[in-house]
C-alpha cells in the first residue's frame, strides 16, 4: 500500500474547513454560494478547498444546467477508511517506513536507537554511492 496516497488524503482533510465540509457535504450535495453563506468565506476560498478536496478524490461533482454541485465521495472515503486500518495492522507498513522489520527492532529505547542509527548511517552510505 502506498503510504503517499494517505499522506495526500489526510493533508486535505487536515484543514478544519475542508474537514467540516466534507463531513456536510456527505448529507447532500452543496453549491458554492451555499457554502460560502454556511462559512462565511468567499467563493474564491471555497474554490480553492474543493479543488484540494477533488484532486484526492473526496468530492463528486454535478452539474445541472448553470450549478455545480459536490457531494462527499462517502464510498472512496470508507474505502481509505478501511485500507488505513489494514494498513495499520500491516508488518509491512514498518519495513517500508523504518526500512526493517518490526521484530528485529529492540523494545528497549536504546537499543532501538542503536539498530535505527546503524541502518541510518548504512542507508546515507548506500545513498552516497549511488548517487556518484
């Protein structure tokens, strides 16, 4: 799983706006000049949060005749939903951020250090060599 892909969502609903709007927006659909009035925000802010909130695909949209109207992807956002828990009960998720396994990291703080120091330094040395 791609830990990007939850960056990318979790960074859009990390706006205390964004995040109400997507939780009203999963009752009905909304115009901007709606959410402009329920916010008290212009329409060039409101724009630009549903453009945030669109590009990692939070927010359907539908036009009828002149209106645009968004709703809350609510089927996309279960689905992150429940990818994050997977991802969150997966050994693997550690061997891609930390670069090892779980297992092989010591419960004790410093040790752990130790072990965490060593793969740093290996990995900056890798690095260096790959790079010339």
């Amino acid at each position: 799983m791609d830990v990007r892909r939850f960056e990318n969502i979790f960074s859009a609903l990390s706006s205390p706006l964004r995040l109400q709007m997507v939780l009203l927006m999963s009752k009905r659909p909304f115009c901007v000049c709606e959410l402009e009035n329920i916010f008290d925000v212009t329409q060039p802010a409101i724009s630009q949060n549903i453009k945030i909130l669109k590009s990692v695909n939070l927010l359907n949209e539908k036009k009828n005749k002149q209106w645009v109207f968004y709703s809350t992807n609510v089927e996309f956002l279960k689905s992150v939903l429940n990818d994050y828990s997977k991802l969150l009960e997966s050994e693997s998720t550690f061997v891609e951020i930390a670069g090892l396994r779980f297992q092989d990291l010591p419960h004790d703080p410093q040790e752990a250090c130790k072990v965490l120091e060593e793969k740093r330094i290996s990995f900056s040395k890798r690095n260096t060599r790959e790079n010339d």
